[in-house]
C-alpha cells in the first residue's frame, strides 16, 4: 500500500471541530511536508473550498522545500480553465521534476458554489468536466487542443512547454453518484472513496473496475480515512471521546442537519449507516463515524491498537485498495504516530 497523508490548509488543532486555537499558516505546513518528505510517506493531499488556503500557491511553495513528497492537488473544472491549468500542471511538474498529480473535484456545496458565481447542477457540472478532461488531457498528451463544445470553445490552443513526466500526470477524482463513477472510469487513474465499511469498498471497486473495461481502461483505488491509533485499543478509544469532548449538543445537532440535507451521494451512504444516533458510530469493527460530527472531509476514522489497524488496512487492501490518504488531530504529531505503528512495520515485513 502507498500512503499519504493530508495537509489542513483550514487549521490544525488538539480537538475535533475545533480550529479557534488551531495552528495554521506557512510555516506550520512546511513543518508537515518536511516531516511526511523524511519519513517516506508518498504523497500529501492539498484539498480546495472557501475553508482552505488556495492549493497551487502553498503546493508550489512547499514543494520547494521537500525533496520526494509529491503533491496531489485539487482542481474544480468550474473554476479554471483546462488550458491554463495544463499550463500550471506541466510547470509545476517541470519545476518539482515529477511532484505533481491531479485531484479532480466537481462535487461541493451548492451554496458556497453559487457564493463563488457557479450556478451549474451537478449534472451539469460533470457534462463540463468532461469536457474540461477532454481538453486537458489533449494538450497534456499532444500539446495542441482544437475544441468546440457546451462549456468550452477552443482554436489551436498549444502547451508550449512539456512536462516532467513522460506519461500524464496521474489523475484522481471521487464520486459515487452514477455522473462521478463514469467520469472516473473514462479518466482517472486513481478512485478515492471514503472508508465506508470493507463490504461497501468492494461492491463499488468492482462496479468501477467494470466501468473501466468498457472504455478499455484499468484503474486504481484509494480510501480516504482518519487515524485514531494508540498503544492498545481501550486507550485509541479514550482517545477518540477525548476528541470529541469540546463539542457541545448543539453542534453535534447542527452537524447532524447538515448530513440530512446534504446533496452528496457518497456523505448520504455514510450518514445512513448511523443517522447520527451516537450510539451507532462504530458502523464496522474499528471503523467509528464519530468524526464525520465535527469535521467535513474524512468521514469515518480507524480506531484501535496498531495490531488491529493493521488488519483492518489488509481487509481493504484485499478488497482492491492500494492507496490510503491519512489524516489525524494534530497531523503534525500523529503523522509520526501512524508511520510508527502503521507504515514502518509494514516496511519491514
């Protein structure tokens, strides 16, 4: 399995739901890039929205200062243009020697979209990142673009300089509505899926690795998950409630709200399985969505020993997942934490 870990351009802090008192700023994210670069970690996820710093601009900067640690950055088609973006990749690509992969992201809030003058269903919005792929993919490949379509219009758009990489930088996207699976079928070379339980994971990895035979493709898999991992698992449990333990009733109500009015089918499939009775998170052994409560992103965390965390990431693993995107409270320490009882020992056996 690959590892990365993810970078919180919102804020960091000691609690769940709590950036009030967070560590954030340049400086600490240098701090989480030069630690994941020496540890060996794979990668580093930069996410996008109006809760986050701008990605390309701390991509860029902290790539300057790490050696290996490749950067997977996210782009919303209805922010960019394909053939500016084509230009930023293969620059990005050309200055880091090879750093860089792309996140694909056409989902998001509806109301923080039309905030930012997106109108576009979600229908639309994938009809448009089609089109957009299309387009960047052709420049990316061939360095000339010649496109007539709904969303874009272009004449003999060129990509002057090349990238790093010989092949195309690698493409990732999640999804789970019936547009997102085909969109990553068609495209991308890496699935990411939140940690639904392993039974979930499955059905959906075979449904996509046979959408993919169709356009004569194969693909990869990836799960995105929080760590809660301690020496034993009564004290990861602890752990877990101590977490939570600055979030009042409230909150815990209003996130609940939230999930019930959320537009995202893979967010629905998540909430279904507890429908915010808290006695009810732990919706598979280990796996509790205690943290989908507090926090957007990672639904569901992996909680216990490094033994049994380590089991739990071969049940994925055997079901077809070979990337797993890590987050923790705080990522600084925990990242040290999971590479200590998760990825070293799996280096050394």
């Amino acid at each position: 399995m690959q590892f990365f870990w993810f970078l919180p351009t919102h804020g960091d802090g000691e609690y769940l739901g709590r950036t009030d008192a967070a560590r954030h700023g340049f400086p600490y994210y240098l701090k989480i890039a030069k630690c994941l670069d020496t540890l060996g970690y794979g990668g580093i996820l930069i996410p996008i929205g109006p809760m986050f710093e701008e990605p390309w601009v701390y991509a860029a900067a902290l790539a300057s200062h790490t050696v290996s640690l490749k950067y997977l950055v996210a782009v919303h088609p209805s922010y960019f243009s394909p053939a500016y973006i084509a230009r930023q990749v293969a620059s990005f690509d050309r200055m880091s020697k090879g750093r860089i992969m792309l996140n694909i992201v056409v989902g998001g809030n509806q109301v923080d979209l039309n905030n930012d003058g997106v109108f576009l269903s979600s229908e639309e919005r994938y009809q448009q990142a089609e089109e957009f792929l299309q387009i960047y993919k052709a420049l990316m490949t061939g360095g000339h673009a010649d496109f007539r379509g709904k969303y874009y219009s272009l004449g003999k758009t060129e990509l002057n300089f090349e990238a790093y990489q010989e092949r195309l930088p690698p493409l990732y996207s999640a999804g789970t509505s019936e547009a997102g699976l085909e969109l990553a079928a068609k495209h991308v070379d890496c699935y990411i899926m939140w940690a639904d339980p392993v039974d979930i994971v499955a059905r959906r990895i075979d449904d996509l690795r046979k959408r993919a035979m169709q356009f004569g493709r194969s693909i990869r898999f990836g799960i995105r998950v929080h760590f809660i991992v301690r020496e034993t698992e009564s004290l990861a449990w602890e752990t877990a409630k101590r977490l939570m333990s600055q979030l009042s009733e409230q909150e815990v109500q209003r996130a609940i709200r939230r999930f019930e009015a959320e537009e995202s089918s893979a967010q629905k499939i998540s909430f279904a399985l507890h429908q915010g009775d808290v006695g009810r998170l732990e919706i598979a052994p280990n796996l509790w969505a205690g943290v989908s409560l507090a926090r957007g992103g990672a639904l569901t965390a992996l909680v216990g020993d490094p033994e049994t965390i380590q089991k739990r990431l071969r049940e994925y693993e055997a079901a077809g997942v070979d990337l797993v995107i890590g987050s923790a409270t705080p990522h600084l320490e925990e990242a040290e934490v999971v590479y200590k009882y998760i990825i070293q020992p799996s280096l050394d056996n």
